[in-house]
C-alpha cells in the first residue's frame, strides 16, 4: 500500500499490500468531489463516504494492522534518512529551528519532513481550473496556514494528462464562457435603470428581516477528523503522524496530513505526492457507527429532538434546557457537552453556537479542533459575523457558484447589498432570495425535519472504484449500492417516493436516471430490482459508444417520509398489513423519464431538484390508509354448487372464490362501467345510472337486494373511491328500476324495453 516500507512479512502479505497500492492508484485522479459533498450539502456524503469504502476493506483484510505499523516505523526511520528532495512546501530548502530532546536529554533538531511553509501574503492559485482542482474540501480546518498556491500547483501537474485532468478542462473551459457571458450581462445592466428592481429587491429584504427569530439556541456538533480520530483510538500511534482514512479517495484524514494540504476527497496518489510518508488505512464502518452511536446518545439527553444529518454531525436547540436549567449559559453549557463527549467517548468534538442552523454549522468550524464558536443572538453581531465572510464558505455556493460570484464583483457577503439589483437578472428568483438570505443571517430555526425539508432532501450513497463494465460487474456493483442504500435508509428512519441511480463514466461525465417508487421500498433486494430498468437503459444507451464503462455508481431516494418512530408504518401515508390493491399497483411506465434525456446535476453529479417541483418524476401521492376489506365468507355444504352473478345473470361455480371473483372484476371492468365510474357524481342530483346498465348491455336484476349488490361491488378488486361510485349508481339503479317496472315510460326509470323517456342528468 505505501512503497519504500521495510517489512519483515512473508511473501504473500507483501503480495496483498502491493496489490492494494495497485489498485488505489488506478483510481486514475478520481477527483475532488467523489468521495462526498462539500459543507453546507444535504449531509448523506458522510455516510456514503463510509460505505464507498467496503470494498477496500474486503480487499485489505488483515494487512491493515501491518501496514500501518510499518508506515509508523517507516516515519520515524525517515529522522536518520530524511529525503534528499525539498519538502513539498516550496522550491528552495526550508530550515526548521524547531528542536526537540533525545534519551539522553540532549537537544536535537529534528530531521522529520516537514509541512509546507504558510503562504505568502495575497497568495492565490494561477488560474480557476488550480482552484477547482483544490476540491470541495478546500476550506476544511487545519489548512489555514497551508500554501494553497502550492499545493494547487502540484495537483495540476500530478492531474495532467489524466481523464480527471481532460474533464476539468473542458467543465473550465465551459465556466468560463459562462463568467464572461454574466459580466457581460451585468454590463448591460449597469447601462440600464435599474430603480424598479432596487425597489423590488429592498421589498423582499424587509420580507425576509420579518422572518428573523432571535430566540432559539442553535448548535452544531461536529466531530473532529471524524473517522481517523476512530483509527487513532485503536492506533494511539498514529496521532503525531499524518494519516488518512481512504484508498483511491481519501474520506478523512487527521490534522498533522491536514498541514501538508492533504483533504478528504482527494485522490490517494495525489495525497502522497503532497505527503510522501503519508499513512492510509482502509476504512472501519461497524467502528464508526458504534461511536457515533455513542456521542449521539449523550447529545439527546440535551435535545430529544436533535437532528443527525450524517454520522458525525448534530443539531440541537439548547434553548428548552436552559430555560430549565437557568445555571448554565449557551456557551458553559456547550463547554459541559463537549467535556462529557470526550470523557465518555474519547473523541473531540467542535461547536457553533447560533440564532439558527446557517450560522451554526459556519461557527462550529472556526475553531477547530476541540473548540467552540458563539455567534450572540442580537443582530448587529450576526451580520458583522456573516458580512466578512467569503461566499463559499456558506453551505449552499459551491466552487462553481462562488468563482459566478466573484465575476459580477461579490468577493465577500458583505457585496450582495451593493450587487443586490443583479442577483435576480443574473442568477434568477430563487437564488436572489437564497442569497439575501444570507445576506440577512437567517436560517432555519428549527433542528427537527419539516416536512418540506423531507420532500426536498434525500439519503444517498455512493462509491468509486476501477473501471467497471459487462453486465455482470455492473450487476454485482448495484447489488453493493443497494445494500449500502438499505444501510442507510434504517439508519435515517426516512423511505423515498424516487429512486436516483447516478454512475460516473470512464471519461468523468456523470449521468442520472430516476423513477418513481412505493415509499414502502426499502429492502435491498427490492432496491436492486427497481433500479435494473434504470442500468439496463443506461446500457442500452451507451452500446453505440462502446458500452457501458463507469468508475462510480450511487444511489439516492428523494421525496423522504419519515417513519413513525417504533414503527415500520410511514407517517399518515400507507399500511404494510392488508394492502389494498391500489397500494401494491406497479409504477406507471411515464414514471421512468426517456433515458437519453440530460438532467441538469450539481457539482457532485446528483440531478438537481427545484424545492417546487421535484423534479421531472411524476410523482403520485401514496393512497391514503384504508380499513381493511372484510374477510371472505366461510362456505357451508348448504350451499348450491353455483352462484349468480348479480350483474351478467349467469351462473358460476361458487366453489371457487377466486375464479368468482375474477368475473365479478371482469363484469365491473367493462370499458362503460368504467367510464361511468370515473366521473365525478354532482351534488344534490342523485348519481346517473352507469353506461354499461343501460339500454343492450346486462343489468342488475330488480329483484336484486341492497346486500347482494353490495357484496357484489366490496369483493371487487377496483379502489375504494370507485366502488363507492359503482355503488351508488348501482343501488340507484335497483331502487328505480323498481319504481319503473312494468313501465315503458317512467320518469327516469328504465322499463322492460328500454330505457324510460324522463331525462336524466348525465355526469
């Protein structure tokens, strides 16, 4: 796994280690965003993250202790032989006056690599595609003093000539015709008056400063390093040297890698050119998830109610326990949680303390690690804070929109107010209103999943991995995605109206297909056969271009509904005992969106989904929760041996209900019947008499009584809102025919020989 490591293991296992750096490195620069999404996202890339990296695990078996350790010796032994190379910091020797004590007590100076040096003043990358190649995971703590300049510089040429590299060109090339076209744009604007659209966008910033709540305690919970801190427990070694989780795509990695500008996200190869002596372990998911279980326990005792986006992050109001613990203030009492979290657990934890969530996730990564952030709830403070921040370091304006940002002139918050005339013209509605928003300071007060949020966000999961091809590896990897999927999914306590399936091709150009689901889906044998039709289209499509070839593949459902806690009923949605037929009926085929259509992704490649309308699934809300029908009767041996139907008059054998049944459904399914049965029945006029009963089709006989025809109609397979219909317009039927019998002529009833001449109001 790492070369240049002395070992004493036998063969075999130096065959496996080697093996595994093989493999890492045909990750081929598996790029800034696969491993998950930057901060402020939906908060699922943490846990997809975790099982991305099951196959590593499966692949690295027991070489993981081994090959740490010798990485550990392989640090320390660097002190007698350092590199002849500079460090990666820059290009001249950089000397160290840093000293330390040997065994004897004397003073030393220690010959171990050392990061690189802190940047110069007004460092900045040469270009967009440096910065872009800098990852989402740029503004990570513990690189406030890493020469980003450099470091961006060693990733391009490490990149060039890579399909990762190729494809960041031509997405650079792209957005920069883009900014052109908006600094254009805004040009026009500045020409032009622009007095309606201040005094239109001044309206919607009194809206929004309306909205503001100034009495909630907010704090987000963050663990530091979350998953090697988990590695460090059990290697306490590893904690004074750079290490990181991850193979062909680091998830995490601890502060001291962190110095030398090494990020989660980031390609292992391109890690270690950054940090030669590097140390990567495969990932320990049953580990993380038994911690995260315990840190999760202790926040909810301080708010029962506290919301976990991912495994390693918290929201939680504060404010109803101080009420009831007046003792304490929001910041000694963050101080207590955190105190409590690192006795019990062992594991650092970070905070942001805040009117509302925006805010708090900003705070709680100012003073990392092990520390805290207090934003005071009173308003001047909170735009002084959120005004000298740069945009991208709000959750929500990723590297694209933050460099569109910067093009029209916004470089800090602070500039959306000058700008303020440009952002709907250039950016449209809702990004306007997103962007005064934090202009604002505001943000959701409440920690606990609305059910707009619920429709909005979703839980994914996602891995990458070598170029994969042919059905059966493509199989074999969507079989993985859906167990990780079903993971998750009992993880969160949320099910999905749409199901997502997004790969990754070998070129980097990432697809997206979706349909919709019963929110009822959640096993992974039934997640893998409702995403097949998703597969098989995709390869359907790429067989012209040489098949199906992709180095990612995840899957996500949308349109959440949370389940009732205790369970497995989904809130006010469906039963999962004696379904109705119209609960257990297939998805339409218009569910499944023409698979050569190109969806609109965000920078992590998941199809983007308006708040309004989610997207181009047409999505069917699940049917109501209904009584059970009743059970069927018991036979007795007095009965005949055949039974009438009520409808046709012919005889059927009652012995078998199901073949009764089926004509039952075959007489009420006729195209008339069905026709009359959909309308809508107008009120006070009684309801019309079905087509199908009319004059030349069969008719209910007179003789027929109101409990024959309505056991005739519930033991229908046909939704309850149609045989409600079918039921009034039959027993109206019964009861007029009465009323006509005999009668060529009636009122609105139907004699022997037709139908009467009276009018009837069709519906």
């Amino acid at each position: 796994m790492m070369d240049g490591i002395t070992t004493t293991a036998t063969a075999e296992t130096q065959t496996r280690a080697t093996t595994i750096q093989a493999e890492s490195q045909e990750h081929d620069q598996a790029g800034d965003g696969d491993a998950g999404k930057e901060e402020g996202d939906d908060g699922d890339s943490i846990n997809a993250r975790i099982y991305a990296a099951e196959e590593d695990i499966e692949r690295a078996g027991d070489v993981e202790d081994l090959v740490a350790e010798e990485a550990v010796i392989r640090y320390h032994n660097d002190s007698d032989n350092p590199p002849n190379e500079n460090p990666p910091g820059g290009d001249n020797p950089v000397s160290h006056d840093t000293t330390t004590l040997n065994d004897d007590g004397d003073t030393t100076t220690p010959a171990h690599p050392q990061p690189p040096p802190p940047p110069p003043p007004n460092s900045t990358s040469t270009s967009s595609l440096h910065y872009s190649l800098l990852g989402a995971s740029l503004l990570k703590a513990g690189q406030s003093n890493v020469n980003q300049s450099h470091i961006a510089s060693i990733i391009y040429r490490a990149s060039v000539g890579s399909k990762f590299f190729q494809h960041e060109q031509s997405r650079d090339v792209a957005l920069q015709s883009k900014l052109r076209t908006l600094q254009s744009k805004k040009q026009e604007l500045l020409a032009s008056n622009q007095s309606a659209e201040r005094f239109r966008v001044d309206e919607k910033i009194r809206e929004l400063e309306a909205t503001r709540r100034l009495d909630r305690v907010i704090v987000h919970v963050d663990c530091d390093a979350f998953f090697a801190s988990c590695e460090e427990l059990r290697r306490p070694e590893l904690r004074e040297v750079p290490m990181a989780v991850g193979g062909g795509v680091l998830s995490t990695c601890n502060y001291k890698a962190r110095e030398w500008g090494v990020r989660s996200g980031m390609a292992g190869h391109i890690a270690k050119e950054l940090c030669p002596t590097l140390i990567l372990l495969p990932p320990s998911p049953s580990l993380y998830t038994a911690k995260a279980v315990e840190i999760q326990s202790i926040l909810q005792h301080y708010d029962p109610d506290l919301f976990s986006p991912s495994l390693d992050e918290s929201y939680l109001d504060l404010a109803p326990y101080l009420s009831s613990h007046p003792t304490f203030t929001p910041s000694t009492l963050v101080s207590h949680i955190r105190a409590e979290i690192l006795t019990k657990t062992h594991i650092s934890v970070s905070a942001g303390i805040a009117p509302n969530t925006r805010l708090a996730k900003i705070a709680s990564n100012k003073n990392k690690p092990n520390g805290q952030y207090l934003i005071p709830s009173i308003r001047s403070e909170v735009l002084t804070f959120i005004h000298s921040l740069q945009p991208r370091e709000v959750g929500g304006i990723g590297r694209v929109f933050s460099q569109e940002l910067a093009a029209v002139g916004v470089n800090t918050i602070a500039d959306l107010y000058e700008n303020r005339c440009f952002l709907r013209p250039l950016f449209g509605e809702k990004a306007m209103t997103f962007l005064l928003s934090v202009y604002l300071g505001l943000g959701r007060t409440e920690v606990r999943r609305s059910e707009e949020e619920l429709k909005r966000k979703s839980v994914g999961t996602e891995a990458t991995f070598r170029d994969v091809s042919g059905g059966e590896g493509l199989r074999r990897k969507l079989r993985e995605r859906a167990e990780a999927l079903e993971r998750e999914l009992e993880r969160t306590g949320v099910r999905g109206r749409t199901l997502v399936l997004k790969v990754k091709l070998a070129t980097f150009e990432v697809l997206s297909r979706q349909r919709g689901i019963s929110p009822r889906l959640k096993e992974a044998g039934e997640i893998f056969e409702a995403t097949l039709p998703l597969l098989e289209a995709l390869e359907k499509e790429m067989k012209p271009k040489g098949g199906l070839r992709i180095r990612l593949m995840g899957l996500r459902v949308t349109a959440l509904v949370e389940m009732k806690k205790g369970s497995e009923v989904v809130k006010e949605l469906w039963k999962t005992q004696n379904p109705t037929p119209s609960d257990t009926r297939d998805t339409p085929e218009t569910d499944i969106p023409d698979p050569h259509i190109t969806v609109p992704v965000d920078e992590d490649g998941w199809e983007i989904w308006p708040p309004e309308d989610m997207g181009s699934a047409p999505l069917t809300p699940p049917p109501p929760s209904l009584p059970p029908p009743p059970p069927p009767q018991q036979e007795t041996p007095s009965e005949p041996s055949t039974i009438t139907c009520p409808i046709c008059k012919r005889p059927q054998p009652s012995a078998d209900n199901t073949a009764f049944n089926a004509h039952i459904d075959f007489c009420l399914s006729r195209s008339a019947i069905t026709e009359a049965v959909k309308t809508t029945l107008p009120d006070p006029d009684p309801p019309a008499v079905p087509s199908g009963l009319q004059h030349g089709s069969p008719r209910l006989p007179a003789s027929s009584s109101a409990v024959e025809v309505s056991a005739v109609v519930e033991s229908s397979s046909l939704s309850v809102e149609k045989r409600k219909r079918l039921m009034m317009g039959l027993m109206w039927d019964v009861g007029d025919r009465r009323k006509g019998e005999g009668k060529g002529t009636g009122k609105g009833g139907i004699g022997k020989g037709g139908i009467g001449k009276g009018k009837r109001r069709r519906v």
